[in-house]
C-alpha cells in the first residue's frame, strides 16, 4: 500500500475535505442540513454507539475498542445505505486531520503522563528513556529495512525515508489492552508502570522522527549537525515549555480552595494551550506540541496532584477518564469509516494507489517483522535495563513485544493524519 493512501496522501483531500464539511444539503422534509450539523450528529451518535458497545463488553469480556474499529469499517462501506446517519460519515471521512489531531492529541497525551506513577517513574527513568528513545530510532530502522527489503517494496510505494517514517509510526506502542491482559495476571505495578512510561515518552520520540523526516521528505537540505540540532530544539524546548505551563497551573491551582470545576478548567486549559503554543506560535525555535504535553502532564504528576484536595481530585480524574473515553471512542470509529470508505468501498484519494491483495499478504508478513524489530531493539539495550531501575528480564521482554502490535494512542491519530 502506497504511503500516499495514508500518511502523506495528496493534499488536494484537505482541500476537499473543507468543501464538503462546508456544503448544504437537504433532508426528504426540505431541511438543510450543513456538514457542521453531520458532524456532530455523527460525534454524538459515536458516544451513543460507544455506550452500547462499552455494555457488550462487559457482559462478554469482548475488546470494546476493536469492536468500535470494525464497526467503523462496517458503518464506512455501507454508507450510502445509512440516510442522514451515512452523510455524517461520508462528511467525517473526509474532515481535515489537523483538526483532529488538535481535539484528541492533548486528552490523550496529556492524560497518560498526569496519571503517571511519579515515584516509580523516577526510579524507571534510565530505563523508560532506553526504551523510549535509541530503542525506538534502532527499531524504526529496522521496520524501514523490512519494508524494503524483506517485503520488496519499491520507490513507488516507498522510499527508504517514506518506510523509515512507515517505521516511526509502527514503533509507537500502546498500553491499553498489555495492562488488562497484566492486571489478571497478576503482573507487578512496577513493571506496569515501566511499560506506560515507556508508551508515553516514545509517543513524543516518535513524532519527533516523523518531523524531521517528513521536512527532509518535503526536499528541505539537512545536514547532521542540523538534525542533531532540530532534534534538540523540538526535544528540550517541549520539556522547558511544558514544565512552564506547569509552574503556571500549580501556582493557579495552589490559589484554589474547594472549587472541584476551576480546577479541572485549569488542567483542560493547560493540556490544550501547551499544545498549540508549541505548534502554532512562533518562540524562534521548533517545538514538539507532543513532548510539552508529556512534559506538562509529568509536571503535574510529581507536583500538581498534591496541590488538589481529596474532593477535587476525585473530579478531576472522573473528567479526565471520560474524556479519554470519548476520545478513544471517536478516534477508532473515524479510523474505522476511513477504511470502509476510502479502502472498501475504493473512495481513494487523488493520486493514492489500490490496495491489492499482495499487500494484505504483506500484511502479515509485517507482522512478524514488527516482532522481531522490536525484539532485536529491546535485546540491543539490555545491558542497561537489566542494570538500572528495577531491572528487566527476558520473560518481560516477550510482553514488550506484544505492545508493539497494538496501535498507540499517538499511532491512532497518525492513522487520520494526511500532511
């Protein structure tokens, strides 16, 4: 499958995309009905068939999350067949992904880090930077290596820095489904704890990858020294930023006494401001909106948590729990009518190539590859995570590399992402 189908797919769709959320249409009663009414018809009827689902897996121990994908997939190729139902979702498919990406990024970036373990965190902290960063570059070549080699892609299906870029994408991990499958089995929380640090960093570690990546995709010169010098301006100006935001929100929440509401206002403003300074304004130097979100969320963990009393903590963590929900629930129904739209029912974008049944071999076949990338990237460093934190064991690097198949929080998002 061509690059182009899904991450640096024409741009002329974005350009479509803003006609048809923009146009009026009307209903059998005469009715108009504008884009913007499809898709929030369509954001509260995903919440709507979340519930149900959400209802189905706790009576069946079924994964809510695949369920909402193939539902997706299912509502995408039907489409034509759903009246108003089916226009919002035609509408959705074709939303500009930027727009998403500055919804869902922050909830669900922002959300890992301040409910992260700060404690343990510390300890782990060599070890979750090991894993995040150097593992996650050996890694990212590795599946760029597999793309082109093993599985024979050519320069018209990718380049070698369109499957590096592939590669920075597969190499984000999620944590969702490990720590359920962990949890019932008795797993340690330092070991939980070790693998959604290890999620949240590299959800900075791959983006970064993929900045730099796509500027020189775009034909822009960079040499090494200048690499190494992005790399570090988007790095180390998201922690500073973050860390900011973070001074700022604690100084606020410090002022509050009992009031459940300003308090979680505060981290809402803080998660999503952090971000689109980072993206949007300019500061002299480029900044990752993703690492100043880990950063502000890791922030308010170690400092900002004990600021809030037993009361309002309660309402900030049932806030934050359902905004991820809705989050997760809405991306993977979105990733799913993409599919059914564009890839079923063959809705591609200007440019972008079919998929064949070749590539679903290849499928497969990447898979595997993704297994042992992730293997050989952990195996590299083992010297260092047997050593440090709480050390690591090779029966625990066998359930490292069952996170690498489940799509990270970050990936998902990557997954509606047409630059």
């Amino acid at each position: 499958m061509s690059l182009s189908t899904g991450i640096l797919g024409s741009e002329s769709a974005v350009a479509d995309s803003t006609t048809d959320v923009g146009h009026t249409t009307g209903d059998a009663s005469g009715h108009a009905t504008g884009g913007e009414t499809q898709v929030i018809f369509f954001l509260f009827g995903a919440l709507l068939l979340g519930g149900l689902f959400k209802e189905v897996n706790k009576k069946t121990g079924i994964p809510y999350t695949p369920m909402l994908f193939i539902l997706g997939i299912v509502c995408g190729w039907a489409y034509t067949d759903l009246g108003f139902f089916g226009e919002s979702l035609h509408t959705i498919s074709n939303v500009d992904p930027h727009g998403l990406l500055l919804i869902f990024l922050p909830i669900l970036i922002f959300e890992s880090g301040f409910n992260a373990d700060w404690h343990i965190f510390k300890k782990q902290l060599i070890q979750i930077l090991t894993l995040a960063i150097p593992a996650v570059f050996v890694s990212a070549i590795l599946l760029a290596f597999c793309i082109k080699v093993i599985l024979g892609y050519s320069d018209e299906y990718y380049t070698w820095l369109a499957a590096f870029m592939f590669g920075a994408i597969l190499s984000c991990t999620d944590t969702v489904a490990v720590l359920a499958l962990l949890k019932e089995c008795g797993a340690s929380k330092k070991f939980n704890s070790l693998i959604e640090g290890e999620s949240l960093i590299n959800d900075g570690t791959c983006m970064v990858l993929l900045t730099i990546a796509s500027e020189i995709y775009k034909g822009r010169s960079m040499p090494p020294q200048q690499i190494v010098s992005v790399f570090l301006q988007l790095t180390l100006g998201g922690v500073v930023l973050g860390i900011v935001f973070g001074i700022l929100s604690v100084i606020w929440i410090r002022k509050i006494f009992n009031d459940e509401i300003l308090v979680v206002n505060i981290t809402l403003i803080g998660c999503y401001m952090v971000y689109f300074v980072a993206e949007n304004v300019n500061l002299g130097i480029k900044i990752s909106g993703i690492i100043a979100l880990v950063s502000l969320g890791l922030f308010m963990a170690a400092f900002g948590r004990t600021r809030i009393n037993a009361e309002s903590e309660h309402a900030v963590h049932t806030f934050w729990r359902y905004a991820v929900y809705c989050a997760e629930t809405v991306i993977f129904m979105v990733a799913g009518i993409i599919i059914g739209v564009r890839m079923l029912r063959g809705e591609l974008e200007e440019g972008a190539l079919p998929v064949t049944i070749d590539d679903v071999y290849k499928l497969g076949a990447l898979y595997i590859c993704m297994t042992v990338c992730r293997f050989l990237a952990i195996a590299v460093f083992m010297p260092i995570l047997k050593r440090y934190g709480y050390g690591l064991t090779w029966k625990e690097v066998k359930l490292f590399e069952n996170s690498q198949f489940l799509t990270s929080k970050l990936g998902r998002c990557f997954n509606l992402w047409r630059p």
